[in-house]
C-alpha cells in the first residue's frame, strides 16, 4: 500500500513538473496581434454580405 501511495505521488510530481514546464514555454511565446478590424479593402472580413452586387 505504501509501495503504491509513493508512485501515486512521484507521478504527480511528474505531472506538475510537466506542467510548469509547459507553463512557462507558453508564457514565453510572443503574442498573437489581435484580429484587425473590418476595413473596405479587407475581403477576408467582408463575408458574403460585403460582396459586389450585380
């Protein structure tokens, strides 16, 4: 029983070890810009609505 409340807690260990590391590469990552905002020429925000009329 002991055996296996020490493997329970070395694999939460490795867990949150694991979890930090990933934690910290990501708030390493630069940022995303933020989505720009629909302009006239942005046909990519336009949509089908947006689209020239026959």
């Amino acid at each position: 029983m002991i055996k296996g409340l020490l493997w329970c807690l070395t694999l939460l260990v490795l867990q949150l070890g694991l979890l930090r590391y990933v934690d910290l590469r990501v708030a390493a990552m630069p940022r995303l810009e933020d989505a720009p905002e629909a302009s006239p020429g942005n046909a990519s925000s336009l949509g089908r609505e947006g689209g020239l009329d026959a």
